[in-house]
C-alpha cells in the first residue's frame, strides 16, 4: 500500500485575506504612540550583523539576492545553525534542493544542530502551515522563485506569483515576530529578477557580490528599514564555509605592487566604515579611430569626465589614448570622493610616473579642475594611518577643524594640477 498526498481545494481569495482584518484601527497623534528597543538577534558573523543594521530585527522580512553559485544559501544555512544553536527552533525551507542535498551542504559545513529543521516545499498553503505548526524563531525560503500559490494559475517565478507569495511570507513575518529571509534570483544584469514591487515590499535588501572565481564576497545592503544602507560586508569562501573579514583594507592591499605606474589608494566610505583600496589606470596609445574607455568596479561616465578634466585643465592629450581601470579586489565604489585617486592613477600611467608607495588620495574633482571638500574625513585618515600610509593628498578645505592623527602628512589641494605636481615628483 502507498500513501497518496491530496491536496486540498484552494479556498476562495477573499475569504484568505478577509480574516487578516482583525479590527478597524482609527488614527492617532504621533506623539501619543509608544515605542521601545526591541532586542536584535545576534549572530557569530560580526559582519552580516553590521550589514543588518546591527542584528536581525524579529518580524522582518529580508530580500538577498546575487549571481548563481555565489554562495547564498551557504550563508543563510550558517546563519540557521548558529541560531539555532542558541536553542532556537530554525526552520529552513527549500525549494531547488531536496533534503538530502542540503544535509550534504550542512556535513560539509559540519552542521550538526538538533534544533535546526529542513523542509523541501514549494507549494506556499503548506509551507504556511509548517510555520504555523512549527513556530519558528527564524526561517528561511531559498527561493521566492520556486514557490508558487495553488489558487493563482500562473507558474511559479511570475510577476503574480512572487507578489502573492511575498505577500503572505509578509504577513506572517509581521503577524507572529518571525524574522524570514528569502532568497531571490538575479538577472543578467545583476539586479533581482521578477517585480520591482518585490523589492519595496520588504524591510532589508541584501546583495551578495563578488566573482565566482576569486574567494572575497562582499555583502552589501542597499535598503535597510532598520540600520544604515550601503553598509559593506566582506566574506572569504572557504572549504569550510564562509568566514568574516575584520580588516577588508589590508586584505585589498596586501598584493600591491611596489614602484608601478597607474596605480592608487583611496580612502572609500562604505556604509560606516572607511575601507582603502586601490584603483588602477592603464593608458596606452590606441590603434583605431575611437579610443576604448572601459571601467570596471567604476562608473564609466565618471571616468570619461575626469579624462575630459584631465585634458582641460591639466594639458594631458588623452584623447588618442585607450583608457582601462579597475578597482582591486572586486569591490564597486561610486562615491566622488574617489575622483581625485582616479585622476591621479589615470595621469600616473599616462607619464609612466609612479607615486609613492605610502600615498593616499581622497577629494571630489570639479568641472573647473577643483579638488572639493569630502565628508567624514577624520576616519578616513584614521584608517590610512592605521595602515602605515605616511602621506594623504586632501582637499584643502578639509584641512582644519578637526584633531590630526600622528605618523601621517597631510597634504591639502586646491585643484588636480597641484596634486599631480606633488605626488608625481614634478614629471
């Protein structure tokens, strides 16, 4: 004898969400409403609480998503075993893999927690159940792509499909103080696929980045209802799983190369933090008619338009020169503050001119050739002196009003044609 599973009949929508509305609740003064601290729950990864805001906020619902095989759903299962190892029940939902090919995942990250749950479902009216009967203190559905509402005739992964599902992982997320993370497919072009109203309709939106062939990932949040967005986290892949790393400005740096042209370290705010990286600028003659400008980890406008100073101002004749940049170590930096680094790196590899090994940029160029004020200045130079730098190039209007840390020079410019004159020995 076998047992047959029957579904039942999906009951009529309207009565689904009719027993949602409890009571007609009226408006009130603002400041009549009570607020409190609600307690965040703590992880063993300093760096994915930081992106959080801190720590994971009970009732929310968190959106990560990145490229296939980058290594999200090793990062959520790290997360399920160390929550549950504080005798929390997790339950961890999956919808591409069965229950044997997450067991495989877990051994080799040696998970081994009794308190850790797995289900294989995608079918949304019994994964609503299993929370219910269950009672989780944190769940999580990898992917909101793969479940499907039986009522809604659409396959699963449609615009209708994932607005439904979201909208009911939502409301038991809210109802019951359940924090749940979901995990969604990228497009081609690295953002979340499916409806763009699926990003607005939850709290936090994480973005695990990074090439699958290099072993940094980078964690970056992009909305966050409960902390700062664009705050960074760094992660290394190892055979054992995904450790944290404290210091991601050492690690971006420890493969510089001494003594070559082109190449250059700024002082990049990501989130809170100041992170130093390098950014590197080859310029060579070009063989066709347009020169090739191409960017990676940059804006490429933003480097068309600091050549285009750089030609103006300067008096760099770049406009017959193919122009390759990159930022070292895989991560995106789109803050101006940067221009000055780039200019320098891009005039750098043009005269075959090398700054010097303990020098660091940090200012926003202007149309005029201007070096402008940057915000957040002290941890910047706190960070570069951290890291043995010995000289800093800033804008001069950055210069005062604030205590200098020891062991570092600090050079203010008012324009780029200064900057260049100093840091590249006069050539």
């Amino acid at each position: 004898m076998t047992e047959e599973v029957v579904r039942k009949e999906p009951a009529n929508r309207r009565s689904a969400f009719n027993h949602s509305v409890q009571t007609i609740q009226k408006p009130s003064p603002i400041s009549a409403i009570e607020t409190s601290d609600e307690p965040r729950i703590k992880t063993n990864l300093e760096e994915f609480n930081r992106v959080l805001g801190s720590g994971i906020v009970k009732g929310s619902l968190v959106l990560i998503g990145g490229d296939p095989g980058i290594g999200k759903s090793t990062l959520l299962l790290q997360v399920s075993a160390q929550l549950s190892d504080k005798n929390q029940n997790v339950l961890y939902i999956s919808g591409e893999e069965s229950i044997k090919q997450t067991k495989l995942r877990a051994d080799r990250l040696g998970i081994k927690s009794t308190s850790l749950h797995v289900l294989a479902e995608t079918d949304m009216e019994y994964i609503t159940s299993a929370i219910q009967e269950m009672k989780p203190a944190f769940v999580v559905v990898d992917s909101i792509q793969t479940v499907y509402q039986s009522d809604i005739t659409s396959a699963p992964g449609s615009v209708s499909q994932v607005r439904e599902c979201t909208a009911q992982l939502m409301k038991i997320a809210k109802t019951n103080g359940i924090p749940i993370f979901i995990v969604g497919h990228v497009t081609k072009e690295g953002s979340i696929a499916g409806p763009r109203l699926l990003e607005h309709m939850v709290d936090t939106v994480l973005y695990f980045e990074g090439e699958r062939h290099h072993t940094f990932r980078i964690l970056r949040a992009v909305k966050n209802r409960f902390g700062s967005t664009n705050e960074l986290g760094i992660f290394e892949m190892r055979e054992e799983g995904l450790t944290e790393v404290l210091n991601p400005s050492e690690i971006f740096l420890e493969e510089r190369s001494a003594g070559v042209s082109g190449s250059c370290v700024v002082a990049s705010m990501e989130g809170t933090r100041p992170v130093l990286v390098e950014i590197q600028a080859l310029i060579s003659p070009t063989s066709f008619g347009n020169p090739r400008r191409m960017a990676t980890g940059l804006d490429h406008n933003r480097v068309s338009l600091l050549m285009a100073v750089l030609e103006k101002r300067v008096g760099l004749l770049l406009q017959n020169q193919d122009a390759y940049l990159k930022v070292a170590g895989g991560v995106k930096l789109d803050e101006p503050a940067i221009d000055l680094a780039i200019a320098v790196s891009i005039a750098s590899s043009f005269k075959d001119a090398a700054p010097h090994q303990a020098d660091c940029f940090i200012g926003e160029v202007g149309l005029t050739g201007e070096v402008r004020r940057v915000s957040r200045i002290e941890q910047r130079v706190q960070e570069a002196a951290k890291l043995g730098f010995k000289r800093m190039f800033i804008p001069q209007a950055n210069i005062d009003g604030w205590k200098k840390p020891r062991g570092i020079e600090l050079v203010g410019v008012e324009n780029v044609a200064e900057a260049l004159r100093i840091s590249l020995g006069g050539s």
